[in-house]
C-alpha cells in the first residue's frame, strides 16, 4: 500500500522498474490521492494509470484540465456511467477517440459519444 504523495512520487520517478509497476499497483486511501492531485499536478496523470484507484478519484479527474488525464481516464475499463457522461462530449476529440476504443464500453455507449463535429471520429466509430 501506498502512504503517502511522497512514496508515490518517489515509486513513480524511480529507475528501478518495480518501483515504477508498484506505482501503478498498488492502492492508497483517497486522502493520499487526493493530496496527490492537490500537490502535485504533474502526477496526476500517474494517478489515472493507477489499476487500483477509486471511481471517485476518477471522477474528478474526468474534469482535470490536463488533456493527457483526461485521456488516461477515457482508457480505463471501469469507468462509470458519471466518467462517461463528463467525457463523452470532451471538448478534445483525442479524449472522445479514448473513449471509442475504450473495450470496456458497449456499442450502444459509444454511439452516444460526440462525433458530429470530427470526420476522424465517424470513421473510427464505424470500425467498431
């Protein structure tokens, strides 16, 4: 278990490979990924990656400001319908294209998805 923004950061920078899996891996209370989010903007994007981080972490990232957390959230498997509906009219089409390819999103889902505005997106969304 992760205890604190520190421990997560310093696993994340490591060179040591098992550190940096560790990052991803294993799971913090919500209070060390909030101060994470607060603190250190520059991990949150490592935040997203993490495979144990809860719903309601992801929510609020599913409205961070960077891109790039926007897109890591998209990818995750287990977003709720909450992550969906804040990202599926994303203002970035590489947030929307995340989603598209998103596995763990039903057809039905994805049709919901904004396409009108970006060629890019009806092609992919007509490949799935």
């Amino acid at each position: 278990m992760i205890h604190s923004p520190e421990e997560f950061i310093r696993l994340r920078t490591s060179e040591n490979l098992d550190e940096q899996r560790k990052s991803a891996t294993d799971s913090a209370d919500v209070k060390t990924w909030l101060k994470i989010i607060e603190n250190y903007p520059s991990m949150r994007e490592w935040v997203a990656h993490n495979k144990t981080v809860p719903l309601e972490i992801l929510e609020l990232l599913a409205t961070d400001i960077d891109v790039k957390v926007r897109y890591v959230v998209a990818r995750k498997r287990k977003i709720n319908n909450r992550i969906f509906d804040l990202l599926k009219t994303d203002s970035e089409e590489t947030v929307r294209h995340a989603l598209i390819c998103n596995t763990g999103l039903s057809l039905d889902l994805k049709k919901k998805i904004k396409i009108d505005d970006s060629d890019w997106l009806k092609n992919e969304l007509n490949k799935k």
